[in-house]
C-alpha cells in the first residue's frame, strides 16, 4: 500500500488469530478474518469476540466492518491479501505427537486460494509446528507438498518453542 500499511488475512479465529487480527487492525493494517466455523465469523463481524481475552471486545467493537472482516471463503480473503498468518490448532495426543491435519487442510485451502493470485504472497505459519515440518510441506520439489500452486511464492516460520523428546506425525 505504500504507506506501511498491509492487506492481511489471518487463518484460524481462535485465541491467537483473533487477538492478532485485532492488534493488526489496530496497527493500521486491514485484516480478513478466514474460519470454517460461520458462528465465529459472525460474531467477528458482529465486533463480538469468539474468545475472551482482555481489550479484545474494545478493538473487535472499533474495527469490525472497517479495518476487519470475517469470512469462510479463502479465495475472497486471499485475493485481495498480501500476507496471511496460519493461527489453526495444532493439537498433540497423549504421547505428545502433533496432529498436524487442522493445518494441513487449512494450508491446502490456502494454497488453492494463493494460486489463483497473479501476485506475491507471503505466508506466516504462527501455529505451534515442530521444526522441518514447514520446509517439509512448503518445498515446491517434495510431493507432499501442499503448496502446488505453480507459481513462485514463499513462507517464513517464527515458532520458536522447542518440543523436547517430541515429534510431529507426518
Ligand atoms: N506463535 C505463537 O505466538 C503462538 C502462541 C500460542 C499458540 N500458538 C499456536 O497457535 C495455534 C492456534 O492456537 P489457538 O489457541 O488460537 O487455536 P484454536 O483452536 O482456539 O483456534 C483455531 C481456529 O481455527 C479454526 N479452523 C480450524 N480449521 C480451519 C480451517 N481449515 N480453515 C480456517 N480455520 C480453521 C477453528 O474453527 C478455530 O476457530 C496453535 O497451533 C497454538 O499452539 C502460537
């Protein structure tokens, strides 16, 4: 946009997508909510929260149907976004292994939506992965790929936890 301020959807509206999109919003950035979940998405753009967190009502109030909008279609949020955040669960069994198929179906949807862009997109995965999994399901020569898009793109982790003794199933 020029003026330091992005187009951006978030994945997932739950406690960490939420609370991201209102503080984007907030910022300056407009934001596009993405859930599977319609009552989420209408409490959104309600300016109601899914989730209870301190400040959230106050910012949700002041930016939906501006600087937010909520909706369950990827292509419509993608189209007109330059960056999203992936904030889908990653949830672990008994063992501590992450089950990893809320983001690989939300991920897919996105590489659908992204490859019909005729522009750049970058995408942020925020939910909690164990290392190599984003190389793993973002590089254009592994078949497992769920980033097919055919056109030139890129991503960028900043999950810093580290899971000792524990391992995703992959
Ligand atoms: N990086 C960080 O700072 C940080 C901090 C805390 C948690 N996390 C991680 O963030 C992730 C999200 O945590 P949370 O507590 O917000 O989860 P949550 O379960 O509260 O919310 C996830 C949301 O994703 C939605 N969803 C599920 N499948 C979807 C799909 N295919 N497309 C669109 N939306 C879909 C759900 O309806 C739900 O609203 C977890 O992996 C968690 O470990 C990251």
């Amino acid at each position: 946009m020029g003026d330091g301020r992005l187009n951006v959807s978030v994945v997932g509206s739950g406690y960490v997508g939420t609370v991201s999109a209102a503080c984007f919003a907030d910022l300056g950035h407009n934001v596009v909510c993405i859930d599977i979940d319609a009552q989420k998405v209408d409490m959104i753009n309600r300016g109601e929260p899914p989730i209870y967190e301190e400040g959230l009502e106050e910012l949700l109030k002041k930016h939906a149907g501006k600087k937010i909008k909520a909706t369950s279609n990827y292509h419509e949020a993608v189209i007109g976004t330059d960056v999203s955040f992936i904030c889908v669960g990653t949830p672990s069994d008994a063992q501590g292994n992450i089950d990893l198929s809320i983001i690989k179906a939300a991920s897919k949807s996105l590489g659908e939506a992204i490859s019909l862009k005729n522009n750049y997109h970058v995408v942020v995965v925020k939910s909690t992965v164990v290392p190599e999994t984003t190389r793993k399901y973002s590089d254009p020569h592994n078949r497992k790929s769920l980033w097919q898009t055919g056109r030139r793109r890129f991503w960028c982790s900043y999950e810093p936890r580290v899971f000792k003794g524990r391992k995703s199933r992959l």
